[in-house]
C-alpha cells in the first residue's frame, strides 16, 4: 500500500484512489475519420511496462481530481506526480 | 506434577501461582509465567503430535514462533475454537484445554502410524502421483487422509471475540526487543523521535534476558542484570511506546506494516469478558529498524525427529527462563559454540549433561573452555548417526567422522539419554527484510543469508544482519542505528564488553550416517514430514529451481513457512546439484510472518459493518409493511409485500395486475441522480449519449442511452431540462457511482474546456412513483392546482409543484408503460409524500409494488435493464434500438466503435423476445438456447435474459439473446434444460401495448 501526494490534497493512503490506467492517451478529435485500426490503436493498445510508467490516477475518495503519475511499477516508487494538462516533469 | 522437572530459584515464573490446565482431556498443572509448552516440558510429556506424512511420534522441538510439531487446538467452544496454534506461543492460563491436532483418534494411539511402516512406498510428491489419478478415487481417501492429517477444526460457529484495527503513524518503527533493538529503540526516543518498540514475546529482552553466564558480561555485570536496567529505562522515556505481544505480521511497501497485538490471549477466561481480544496494527513508519533476532538451525541427521530432540537454545531458555528440565539426562549434539551455553546452564541448574557431540575439531573458545572447565565431556569431530526410543528419545549412537565429513569411521558408542540438545547453528530472521522487497546476499564462512539491498528507509541490526557475538552485536548496532537516524547518541559509547568469539565453523547439510542413506530417515521439514531423500529423489526427477523443489516435496510450505527446514533443503539442493548456495537463491517469504486470525484482519467489519447499507427516506414504510428486500448494489430495496401468506410468485401476480388495472405505487429513490449545470450542459450530454439533447426543450425528458468508447451499452436514464443549462440525469440504481466517475474523468481530462458541473444528488431526494389508469386521479387529489392534461403535462415533461408548501418536481415519465409519475422531493419529505399518495390512492386500491413487479411490467414492454438483458457486450443495435443514435451528431462517446468491422457484423447476439409454446412454462434466466437437438454439439446461440409469468397477457414471456436474432423473428427455438427440451418462439420484444395507447390511458 503506497502514500500518493494529491496535488490538490497533500499526501494520502493508495486506498484513497483509484487507478485509470495509461496516461498521455489523447481521444480523438475526429473519430470518424479514423480507420478500424488507427481507432483501435486508441481504443485498445495500452502499454504494461515493468518499469517506469506514465499513469493516471483519480482521488476518488478525497478531492476526486483526476491527475497524473510517473510510477516505477517493479517497486511502485514514484517518481513524479503533476496535474492533468501539464507536462510529464521527467522523461 | 513431576516435582523434579521444576528447578525452583528461578526468577520469570511464579512459582505461588498454580494454574491448571487440560491438554488431550488430562487435567496438569504449571505455573503463572509458562506457556502451554513449558508446562507441558514439566510434565515430562514431549509427544504432542503425529507427522503429517508418516505420523511418525512428535514432541515439542523449540520455544517460539518456529515450532513444526507442537501444532494444537485450543478451545473447545464452538465459536471460540482455534487451529493452528503453537504452544510454545500460548501463554498458560486458568481453565486452558488444547488438544493434539495432528493425531487421530489420539497422539497414543494412531491409525496412521501405519504410514510409516510403508514409508518406503511414500516418497516425495506421494500424494499428488497417488491421488491425482484416477479423479474418483480421491473422493475416497480424501475423507480419511484430512481427518488423519490433522489440519486442525475451524469454528463452527460465528466468532464472539471482539478484534479490533487501528492505525498507528510513527518516526521510528522497531521490531524486536532485544539487545538490539532495545539500545535503538533508546536512541531513537531520546533523540526526540516518536518511537513504537514492538516485540512478540510478553517481555522485552530477548535471549540476554536469562543470559547469566561468566563470558558475557557487560560493564562487569551479566548481561542479564544489565538488561533488566536497560529495560527499566526506556519505560520511563517519553517518546516510546512500547508493545509487547505485538507479532509483526507484515512488511508492505512504503514502510507500511501490519501488528497484530494480543490483548487477552494470557488471562484468564473470566478477565477477558467484554475486551478487544486482538487488535491489528496498520502502521506508517517514517523508518524501520529490524531487530528481530536470529534462530536456530537443527541438524540434519538419521532419526532426528523423535520427541526428546530439542534446539539447544530451547533446551536453555526453559531451563534459564522457565525453570524447566527437559530431561534429566541431557545430550548436546552440535556444529557450533552455542551449545555449550546450553551445557552451562544445565550444568549449574544440576541437570546431568552426559556429552556434547560436536563435529568440529577440537575448539579453544572461551565458552568451550568454561564447559570442559566443568568436566563437561565433549566428543570432537563426531556425529549422531542414529536415534532410539519410538515415543521418546532413549538413546543416541555416536561415531568420528572421516576427514572430510561424508561418512563416518572407528566403533560406534551409545550413549543413553533421555533428551538430545541440537544445533546447527543460527539462521538469522530476515523474512521481514525480504517481504519489505529487500535483496539478500550470502555469507559463505557461516552458511547465513543477509539482508543486503533494500529500496526503503530501513536497516536491519544485531543477529538478524549477521552479527551473532554480544560485543559486536551492541558495537555495530550502536554504530548502524546513530548513522541511519543521523543522530549522535553516547549513551553506550563506553560499554564494556566480554563476550565469546566462536574460533572454529564447520557445516555438513545433511550428516551422514553408518547406515546407506537410503534407509535413514533425515527430516528436513517436520511439519510436513520431507526428508532428505526426497529432496534428492526431486532433483534425480528433474526438478531444478528451488521454488519447484518446494512444492513438489512440500518442504517449507506447512503453517511455519519452514522456518526451519529450508536452509538445509537449499543446502542439500546445492550441494547434490553442485552449485553455490548464493547462486540457488531463496525460496520466497510471503506474510503473514506469522499465522494470522481472520478476525484480526477484519476488526470491526462485521455484522452489519460488514458493508454500508443504503436505505431509502421510505425504508421503515416498507418495513412495516412487511416487504421482502432484496439487495442492489448497498441499497435495501424493497423486493415485493406478501399479504396473507403469499409467496414471491403470488405477490408478484397480484401486484403487477393492479398496477395495470388501477394504481400502483413504487419507491424509485435509489435511481442514481446527478444534477448537471453549466453553461455547456447541453453540449455536453450530446458528447456523453447517443442522441441528441441541444433541442430539447425547458421542462422536457428524455431517455439517453450511454456507451462506453468500445460502443457497448454501459448505462441508461431519464434526463430531465430542468432550466437553460440546468439538467437532472438519472442513471440506474447501481451504477449511478460509476456513472458519475465516468462523467468526471471525460471532463477533466478530455473536455476540460466545457463549462459544466456534476453533482450527485442521489441521496438528496426521495422519489415517489406512482403508475396505472388511476395514477392522473390521484395526483390531482394531491396537487389539486397543478393541471395534469394531455396538453399542459403530456408524457416525457416536467412541472415544478408544491405539496404542502414543500417544492418538489413531478415527472410525468414512465418505465412501465402505464400513464406514471415520479414525484422528487426533499429526502426528509418522501415519507410523507409517499403516505399522502397511498392514502389518495386508497379508493383505488392503489398497490405498493416492488422491484419484481417492476422488472417484470418493463419486460412484458420489452423496456432493458441495463445490466441484465446487456452484458458489457451490447450495442444499441444489438439491443434494436437503432432509433436513439443519432444520425446528426459528428461524436458521442462510443461512437465511432458502432461501425467497426466487429461492431457491424450481422451475426452478432441480439435482443429478442421469446415465447414459450407452453404458456405456462416459464424460461430460467441464463438457459442456452439452441436451433436443434439432434446434432452434436450443438452451437450455443445465445441465453434467456429475462424472464416472467405475465399475469396481464396470461402467459409466459421472455427476453433473450440470441445470434443473428433479428432476422429469426418467429423461428422455432429449443431450450434445453436437464430433464426436458422447452420449445420457443422468438418474437417482438413488446409483449405488450405496442401502439403505446396506455401512456395516455
Ligand atoms: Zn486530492
């Protein structure tokens, strides 16, 4: 059970989150545009990575802002975190 | 009591307080201080179980948390009754009854001892090749083989004790009173850091506690004196709090720990009336110091599980802490100087020490030297080859070994005994370093794995990090906990100290015997009953990695996690496969530590908190009125209301006729409600469902369907145009949480430019539905000036009202297909307002409805529920519901999935209607439907939904799934059930009112 430091809250117990999976994943402005495969790229294809990950996660049980984490997921040390909108801090 | 196991001038037990106690039906006595096993060792009673495998005799074998054999049951209470337990753990109290566990039908006598006369015929992963095959010869033995196996009985009954959680924040965790941790719990607290000391035992002190002996000494005291005053001081510090029956039961990451602390395990049953029996402790330590000590390793030789054998330090601590002999004739058999403490100590408690064995070559340490000082005789570079004595050791058989220790040479000598003393050294206690994800390293000169790498803020000291000598012990702790707390503290800068220093080592994993090896009986892993030669037959069979090793013989895998089998299981997998013990690695810890009760872990989440539940402003109504719940998501809903005896089916057919044929009465109040505003609400729900919402006027609703990206059906409700840019959504009862999260993610982090806020308001407002012909009359009895004409208030609007002054908003919307209105008022209000509307309604025998007669009068319309006839694998057109996507729209959620080549596939599962051939013959819901019933296999094509007895078409009707669904219309179908084939009918999913006259009825 890992602590996560809110942006918006300050420090806090894993519990009080949730996890939303890959960050950086744009919508598409214009879907229907796409073809079956590049849809499918946005719709599907999520990165697993033992190591450094770009993840979003959500204070559901506090301020429920959602924003963004830089996670080793081998030791669950995080390296950054920074708001929705913002620049990843680190590459 | 046998008088004579007792020696009397000892300090830790009390000897004026007599406590009498059970075990295996036989009423004993011991004292205040004993624990189950003490009193047990002074009773002269050694076998406490039987083995696993071979039910081979058991006795006690150690003094704490490592104990393989002495496994019991304490309890005989029903509710109370508790598997599992060591009795080298449970703290002696009045009124006690425990039993052998591992024994049947008793540890004298037993069946299963047959076992061992076949033991040749059971090696390793004996029962997986036996019992895997045939599968129904299993069924067989499996009765017999869990019953002489001892698991244990679990309660039958629910707990009565209380537990309780608790969460505990701390600058400086400590785990183990000892030495060790004592000097850094000290340090730590006078250096003004909040400091928690825990220790599993009922007193700080460790080992050092009843260490009175000539070579340690500290500041020319024994150690034992110096410690007690240690002790004395750190109660009187401010900044520590400490914790004695504490087991620390878990090491998570970010210095996350769990304790459990045992609060009333060691009273009396009477004093344990109305108190937390166990609390577990959820701990943040900004920093961990381990001190959890070293253990100690037995030997590996033939026979050496008989009851009588003994860890040396064992042997010492109930001769130095309990005052208890464990024989009266003793034998030491050893690899290392830590036996002859042990001889000491029962030389100056007038215990015969007949010899200690040692396998090294003559030694000169100080310790050695004090015991030949006392005429102790010592048979050097020598082994055990064999054991005596079936219930209880009598013998031991002695020869030299060869130079380079594979076998053994010159006459064998018997020596009588009536306990044998064993160590194989100590194996320091890094499970906690290992759970916390700490990397370990091996040191070769002593065979012991270290703590080594560890990514948080932690550090492991004294014997658990390898430092097994009194002086180094407190000179590297010292030095290790003033640099990891970064502090400078003197408080032991000027100690000094005497202690032993071990000159000589020498390891054999597995010593050899005079007999071959394969006719010697070398455990490894006494709980589980290994032995040596499995683990070689394992690696003759293939097996490589340890891990493996493990589990097809079982070592280290029974209830002490072999805390003291797998160094030698490694040892010996190293050696017979000739790699490096530090290349093989380790098998891995996982927590709990020690066993832990299920009621620790959920405290107080029990009973009715267990879960929050959700009950509606018009729940005690219900109550009284006797209503059935049923459970949706946390919320109680009410179900259906049996009158005069009815069953659920009766109930139903009576109350889905009369919201028909008159009025009925529902409570909707738990339909998700999110309240919408924002200057882009509009644009908004346009984004979020498949239709359109910018022209839908002020005071209007409208159904949305809402999807996932994937395309697939994920919710659906009324939404209501409140004002301009003021929107009420509803969403289904349990997915009104999801819902609403789902809304906020796309807002923040897609749509962070619209202009829009989500509140949800579920719980703000009771909603009272009211349905049926005689709905718009009862109504007008309660809103007399509010006019409810076709024209001012047709289907699908809204009005603003007042009932009582009270503002509330009725809905003229409709999930049943009769003319229906939902009244939303202010929570405190919806009793109320639900009792007027049952009083006006009375005239019409207006019927309180639940959520069966609700399902099933939207079924006999062919209305979905979200969740039931959708699966997360549904589209809208699936659903035949092509009508609400919008064909304007240039996006919406989901969108552009309902054209992809999956999406778009014409033989995809499709909603449909279906009717029995017998109208009577009503569907199981989840039944497979087929095409024929001659082929096989016959392809599945799809599964009945829905499915109701229609008292108001008088027949049977159901919705269902079915491949390429759309096109069967009014196919023949079969449903084929365990005793009969049912034959349908695929139909129209509106069974009933398809022109829809009755909304205006
Ligand atoms: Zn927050």
């Amino acid at each position: 059970m890992f602590l996560i430091n809110c942006p918006y809250c300050g420090e806090r117990d894993q519990s009080e989150f949730t996890a939303g999976g890959e960050a950086h994943i744009v919508r598409p402005k214009q879907p229907t545009e796409l073809s079956d495969d590049q849809w499918a790229e946005f719709l599907f294809m999520r990165k697993n990575i033992k190591g450094v990950q770009f993840e979003r996660w959500n204070h559901a049980h506090g301020c429920r802002k959602w924003f963004n984490i830089v996670r080793d997921t081998s030791n669950d040390k995080i390296h950054a975190i920074y708001k929705m909108g913002d620049k990843p801090p680190i590459k | 009591m046998s008088e004579n196991l007792r020696i009397t001038n000892n300090k830790f037990i009390d000897q004026t307080t007599r406590i009498s106690f059970k075990f295996d039906g036989k009423t004993l006595y011991g004292f205040k201080g004993d624990t189950l096993a003490s009193a047990l060792l002074a009773n002269n009673i050694h076998l406490v179980g039987r083995s696993f495998k071979y039910h081979r005799p058991r006795g006690i074998m150690a003094c704490g948390t490592e104990e393989p054999n002495a496994i019991v049951q304490v309890g005989k209470d029903s509710s109370m009754t508790e598997p599992n337990t060591r009795a080298t753990e449970i703290e002696l109290y009045e009124g006690l009854e425990a039993s052998s566990q591992n024994c049947w039908p008793s540890v004298n006598f037993d069946i299963g001892a047959v076992n061992n006369f076949f033991s040749p015929l059971i090696p390793a992963a004996f029962y997986y090749k036996t019992f895997m095959w045939p599968a129904n010869f299993w069924k067989l033995y499996e009765y017999f083989i869990r019953k002489s196996a001892g698991l244990g009985k679990s309660p039958t009954e629910p707990d009565k004790d209380i537990y309780d959680n608790r969460y505990l924040h701390c600058d400086v965790l400590v785990v183990g009173g000892g030495v060790s941790g004592i000097m850094a719990a000290k340090i730590a607290a006078k250096n003004n850091l909040n400091t928690l000391l825990i220790d599993d035992k009922n007193t700080l002190g460790g080992t050092t506690l009843f260490q009175q002996n000539e070579c340690f000494k500290i500041n020319n005291s024994y150690s034992n004196e110096w410690i007690k005053n240690e002790i004395k001081t750190l109660y009187s510090l401010k900044n520590l709090t400490i914790k004695t029956r504490t087991s620390l039961a878990a090491y998570h990451n970010y210095n996350y720990l769990l304790a459990r602390e045992n609060l009333t395990d060691h009273l009396d049953l009477k004093e344990r009336k109305n108190k937390i029996r166990q609390r577990l402790w959820k701990i943040r330590a900004k920093k961990v110091i381990i001190a959890t000590g070293a253990m100690e390793r037995p030997l590996v030789f033939n026979n050496n599980d008989r009851p009588g054998i003994i860890l040396s330090s064992s042997i010492k601590k109930y001769i130095d802490y309990y005052g208890v002999k464990c024989g009266q004739k003793i034998s030491l058999f050893t690899n290392n100087d830590s036996a002859y403490e042990t001889a000491i100590s029962l030389n100056n408690s007038g215990v015969v020490v007949n010899s200690v064995v040692d396998i090294r070559d003559k030694t000169n340490s100080l310790i050695v030297e004090q015991a030949e000082k006392l005429g102790i005789k010592i048979h050097w570079k020598s082994t055990v080859v064999n054991t005596n004595g079936y219930k209880k050791i009598n013998s031991i058989e002695i020869m030299k070994l060869s130079d380079d220790g594979t076998s053994v040479v010159e006459k064998k000598i018997k020596e009588e005994c009536d306990c044998l003393g064993i160590s194989g050294g100590w194996t320091p206690r890094v499970h906690l370093f290992t759970q916390s994800g700490g990397k370990l390293k091996y040191r070769e000169e002593d065979n012991v794995f270290l703590p080594e790498k560890s990514e948080l803020d932690q550090i492991s000291i004294g014997s658990c990090n390898g430092d097994f000598e009194l002086n180094e012990v407190i000179k590297n702790s010292v030095y290790s906990t003033n640099k990891f707390l970064n502090v400078n503290n003197k408080d032991y800068e000027n100690l000094e100290v005497t202690s032993s220093k071990e000159i000589d080592k020498k390891n054999i994993w597995l010593l050899p015997s005079d007999k071959p090896f394969k006719k010697t009986k070398s455990f490894l892993d006494f709980q589980n009953d290994s032995t040596a030669n499995d683990v070689k037959l394992a690696l003759r069979e293939g097996f490589k990695s340890i891990e493996h090793v493990k589990r097809y013989t079982t070592t280290g895998m029974a209830t002490d996690q072999g805390k003291l089998s797998n160094m030698h299981a490694l040892g010996i997998v190293a050696e017979t496969a000739g790699v490096k013990m530090g290349e093989l690695g380790t098998t891995t810890f996982r927590p709990p530590y020690t066993p832990l009760t299920f009621g620790a872990i959920v405290g107080r989440n029990v009973g009715e908190f267990f879960d929050i539940t959700r009950n509606t402003p018009i729940h005690e109504w219900h109550v009284e009125k006797k209503a059935e719940f049923e459970n949706v998501g946390q919320w109680k809903r009410a179900w259906y209301y049996p009158i005069n005896n009815e069953n659920m089916h009766e109930a139903v057919q009576r109350e889905s006729k009369a919201a028909r044929d008159s009025a009925g009465i529902l409570d909707a109040s738990t339909l998700g409600k999110i309240d919408i505003q924002g200057t882009d609400a509009s644009e908004f729900l346009n984004r979020v469902y498949t239709n359109a919402w910018s022209k839908l006027e002020i005071g209007k609703c409208r159904y949305g369907l809402m999807l996932n990206e994937d395309g697939m059906v994920y919710d659906d409700g009324v939404t209501t145009r409140l004002s301009e840019n003021h929107y009420l959504m509803t969403t289904t009862t349990g997915g009104a949480a999801n819902v609403l999260s789902k809304l906020e993610d796309y807002l923040q982090t897609e749509w962070p430019e619209l202009d829009v806020y989500l509140t949800s308001v579920t719980d703000h407002y009771g909603t009272v539905s009211i349905c049926g012909p005689n709905s718009k009359k009862i109504l007008s009895k309660i809103i007399p000036d509010l006019d409810l004409s076709d024209k001012e208030f047709p289907h699908m609007s809204f009005k603003n009202a007042f009932i009582n002054d009270i503002k509330c908003r009725v809905m003229r919307i409709s999930f049943t297909g009769e003319h229906s209105y939902e009244i939303n008022i202010q929570s405190s209000y919806a009793k109320s307002v639900w009792e007027k509307c049952f009083a006006a309604g009375k005239e019409f025998n207006i019927t309180p409805y639940g959520t069966e007669t609700m399902h099933l009068l939207r079924a006999e319309k062919g209305f979905i529920i979200a969740g039931q006839d959708t699966d997360g694998t549904m589209t809208p057109i699936d659903l035949q519901m092509d009508w609400i996507i919008s064909k304007k729209k240039y996006d919406f959620i989901g969108k552009r999935s309902l054209y992809r080549s999956d999406t778009v596939r014409e033989d995809r599962k499709q909603l449909v209607g279906l009717l029995t051939d017998d109208p009577n013959e009503i569907l199981e819901e989840g039944a497979q439907i087929v095409s024929e019933t001659n082929k096989q296999p016959i392809e599945m094509l799809g599964h009945v939904t829905s499915s109701y007895f229609s008292p108001n078409l008088n027949k049977s009707i159901a919705l269902a799934v079915v491949k390429n669904g759309k096109k069967l219309k009014g196919q023949k179908m079969f449903v084929p059930m365990k005793n009969k084939t049912i034959n349908v009918t695929i139909t129209d999913t509106v069974f009933l009112d398809k022109e829809n006259k009755r909304l205006n009825a």
